[in-house]
C-alpha cells in the first residue's frame, strides 16, 4: 500500500521536474527554431538579401561591424535607462497623488491621457528644437514614452486599498501619510514592477524613434545609415540587439519584481501551515 | 464611577445624504469600564455603524458619542479595532502586522525604535496566548482563516487598549475554530479587564462572552433590550449546555425574531 504510494509520489515528482525543465528550455527552443525556420525560408524560397538577409547573413554583419554596434547600443542602453529612471521617479511621485487623492485624479487624469495619445514621434522635432541635436531628445522621449504606465499602475495599486484594511490605521488615529507609507505604497508595489516591465521596453521604443528621427548617436542611427547605404542585414543586426536589449532588462525588471513582492504571488511550493 | 466609559446619547446615523439610509436612530447606550457587552441584532440593523461611530471612522448625524468622558470627534488611539476578516497586510510577517498599531499610536512609535526587543517579546507573548507559538515569522497566506484570525485579535490587542472594539470577529469562522477563539478572548479579557463592545449575530457568542448583551431593532437601529448574562466565569461549554443559558439564548432569539417583524419588545430590566 505504502511502497505503492510512494511510487506514486515520485512519479509525480518526476513529472513535476520534467514540467519544469521543459519550462526552462522551452523559450530557447522557440527562438532557436524561429531562426533556424528564418534561414530556411530564405534559402528555399531565394529571398535576396536587399529584402529579408537570412540570420547567418545578419550574423556575418554583426561581427563585420560589431565595433559601432557594441558602441551605439550601449549608448541607447543609457540613453534609455536614464529615462526610465526618470520615469520611474516621476511616475511613482504623480501615482501616489493621484492614487491617494480623488481630487488630483480627476483634475490630472484627462490631461494626462490627451499627453499619452499623442504619437511621440511628433513631439521629437520640437525636442530638438528645444534641446538641440544631441542625448536629450531621446532621454526625453524615453521618459514621456514609459512614464505613463507607471503612473496609471502605481495610482490603480494605492487606489484600490481596500476600505478595511484603511480603517485598521485610521482606528488606530493614522495620519493619511502613514496610511500611504504603511499601506498604500507596499500594496503598490506589484502594480508598480508589473509596470516596470512594459515601462522598460517601451522606454527602448521611445530612444530609439528619438535617435532615428535626430541622427547623432545610438543604435537607432546606426540602422538609419545602414539603411540609407541599403545595408539590410546590418538594419536587422541592430534590431535583434535591441531585442536582447530589452529582454535583458525585461529579466532585471522581473527578477527585482520576484525579490521585493513574492507575497503577491504566493509562493506556491511553500506548504500551508495547518490548524486553525 | 459617575459617568460611563463609552456614552451613546440620542445619535442618529444617515447615509447618502438627507434622503439617504437611516441607519440609526435615537440609539442610547452606556458602557462601564472594565465592562464587556455584546450587541446583538438582526442583519443589516446597523450594528457595524455603531463601531465605527465609537471607534471615531465616521460622524454621527445627530446626537453624542463619548469615550473617556470627550466627544469623539475623529478616529481614537485607545481604541483596539478587529473585524470579521482579518485584515492582515500579506506583505508583512504575523510578528510584524501584530506590531503595526506600535508604528502608528503616538505614545508607541516614539519608543518602538529604542525598545523594539522589548516590544517584539510582548508581541511573542501575545501570540503564545493565542496559541501561535512560532509563527511570528510566517506570512499571512501561510495561515489558516481561523490562525488569520488570531492575528488580528493580537493586532488590535498589542497597544494595550483600554477599549476593545469587535465586529464579528468570529463570523467567518467554523464552528469549534470560533469556540476555541471564545475561549481565548475570555482568557484575554479576564487577564486585562480592557472595556470591550462585541457586535456579533450569534446569541451563544453573545451570551458566553458578555456581562450585558444588547439587542438592537430593525433598521433604523437603536436599543431595544437588555439582559445581563449572570453565569461566573471563567465560562466553558459546559456553561453553554446549562438550561439557564439555553433560556437566555432562547430569550434573545425572541427579542429578535420581534425585532425582524418590527414589533415593539417590552424592555426587560436587569
């Protein structure tokens, strides 16, 4: 009976531990096939390079220019984490008035989403107007592109307290600035790194049109001059490097997101204590 | 002792505005010091609304709320509140939310920082006596209902309140998880005599607990009987297989089945 449980037991957990592996490896093998399906569809059909170079082809304009590239991609890497970091800072400063007083939501919300319907492409010449050519542009572009995320998520986290957990500190006579340091902002907290996510890759978007629009540094320059030398697999070379740019960052983001906020997700292999 | 501890004169309670809900209405009631009552009604009479007028969360509409001899006028610092969910915050261990009222009430947080050991071993001992040796360091969702409970008994319990507020604690609970809690908060009560207002619906809850148990009317609510709960303590569930206690039960049903029809019950003196 026992031996025939514990066989069952470990079936389990095999299973388990084969579910995991496959999970782990899982987003390579996507990748990997998607590439290798890429080369072969150029091969077999004969695209020309001009319209879609196979990856080896990219891979062959990577390591020909891999100098430029590592230069202007790094320069875009702190391009956009400078925006971000602004974003992050102004985001969480406006989300928390907005989250914590109905009256500044109902005066800024508007306003704020007329802001963010606005392409950003079209606010780009009128940076360079102010700023001039140069990093500006696109430190700006980066911030206003992925500050709006942040806003809306950390306002939804401190929003949405429940009206209990409120009263358990104003009981207690709380002032409304320990309700939000003590409750508001911890409760926050998933909604803020679930935005950082989104914040981080659209801050990649936001650098990238600034740099393409005003040529002067970065990764989004460079794939503006190889495409006006009509370099294509030199253009997809600084794409996937921005892809893995962001995916990098992406991991970060999520990693910290893990580190700070495992209550939210409840980590589900911990064993519930029984009794009651 | 010339005036009561908690003193509710004539208050009336609307909601929404001058055509809202009347959720109160000519409700008067007086507790001692030391003193633990229950209050009892039908659902939806407006049991809560008379916490949290006490407890200073909202205004009243009309009339007096006095605790400690002053008007209350806004939330008090002496008051313990727990509620019929826990209410715990997940991102904070058990130790740390039974600590959460020593970071708010004025005369705790200036000292918490300088005599955290001391705090935290009181916070210990807390949960020993309610019987959560040893999960100071778990978090919230690693409990039981019943054990989230607990917490939030020990939460509301921690700054030494001289009044204690309860607002179903128990409801969500099972039955012997809720007896055992009974048990506990008469063991708590007993040790530190603080002034305590029970609102619950179960009568047994009401009459095992209570010196006094009030049965409020159909909304709007006020007072509509009284019964003073005669049986020594400590109580134990032998106490609640007593015929006196069954009567006592039976008698407060009545008033409240009455109440439901909206009959007017003769108020029984104690």
């Amino acid at each position: 009976m026992s031996q025939r449980s514990n066989a069952r037991l470990e079936a389990m957990a095999a299973a388990a531990r084969r579910h995991r592996r496959l999970q782990a490896w899982l987003p390579w093998i996507v990748i990997a096939s998607t590439f290798l399906l890429w080369e072969a569809a150029v091969e077999v059909l004969g695209v020309s390079t001009f319209i879609l170079p196979a990856p080896t082809d990219v891979w062959a304009a990577a390591v020909r220019w891999w100098k430029p590239l590592l230069d202007d991609s790094l320069q875009t890497l702190i391009t956009t984490l400078i925006g971000f970091g602004l974003a992050v800072v102004a985001g969480l400063l406006l989300g928390v008035a907005i989250g914590s007083s109905t009256l500044v939501y109902k005066g800024l919300y508007p306003l704020l989403i007329a802001f963010n319907s606005i392409p950003k492409v079209a606010v780009v010449p009128v940076l360079i107007v102010w700023f001039g050519i140069g990093v500006w542009p696109a430190i700006i572009t980066a911030f206003l592109i992925s500050f709006f995320p942040i806003v809306v998520n950390v306002a939804t986290g401190i929003a949405t307290v429940e009206p209990e957990l409120r009263d358990v500190l104003r009981a207690l006579g709380a002032k409304p600035s320990d309700i939000i340091r003590k409750v508001g902002l911890p409760r926050a907290m998933p909604y803020f790194f679930a935005s950082l996510k989104v914040a981080i890759t659209v801050a990649f978007v936001g650098s990238i049109i600034a740099e393409s629009v005003a040529p002067n540094a970065g990764i989004g320059r460079l794939m503006m001059v190889a495409s006006s030398r009509f370099d294509v697999p030199l253009v997809f070379a600084g794409l996937i490097v921005t892809g893995i740019m962001g995916i990098a960052l992406y991991w970060i983001a999520e990693w910290i997101e893990r580190r700070t906020t495992g209550w939210a997700t409840r980590g589900q292999d911990q064993n519930l204590a029984t009794g009651g | 002792m010339s005036r009561a501890f908690v003193q509710i004169d004539n208050v009336a309670m609307r909601y929404g505005g001058v055509e809202g809900t009347l959720a109160l209405e000519g409700c008067s009631l007086e507790v001692q010091e030391g003193e633990f009552v229950a209050v009892v009604g039908p659902s939806g009479c407006g049991k809560s609304t008379l916490m949290r007028l006490v407890s200073g969360l909202w205004p009243a509409t009309d009339g007096n709320v006095l605790v400690a001899e002053r008007e209350v006028d806004g939330p008090l610092s002496l008051v313990g509140m727990a509620f019929q969910n826990p209410t715990l915050l997940p991102w904070r261990r058990i130790l740390d939310n039974v600590m959460l009222p020593l970071e708010v009430v004025p005369a705790h947080r200036k000292r918490l920082r300088s005599e955290r050991a001391k705090y935290e071993a009181k916070a210990l001992e807390l949960l020993k006596l309610v019987g959560l040796d040893g999960f100071g360091g778990k978090f919230p969702y690693q409990l039981s209902g019943g054990m989230q409970q607990r917490t939030s008994l020990c939460r509301a319990l921690i700054h030494e309140p001289p009044l204690l507020m309860l607002d179903e604690p128990f409801s969500a609970l099972d039955v012997f998880t809720r007896e055992d809690l009974w048990a506990v908060l008469q063991q708590v009560w007993m040790a530190r005599k603080p002034t305590v207002i029970l609102v619950t619906h179960d009568l047994r809850e009401a009459a095992y607990l209570a010196d006094r148990v009030l049965v409020m009317s159909a909304r709007p609510g006020r007072i509509i009987a009284e019964r003073r709960v005669p049986f020594p303590r400590p109580r134990t569930m032998e106490t609640t297989f007593l015929p006196e206690f069954t009567e006592l039960v039976a008698d407060l049903r009545s008033y409240i089945a009455a109440a439901r029809k909206g009959e007017e019950v003769e108020n029984v003196p104690a």
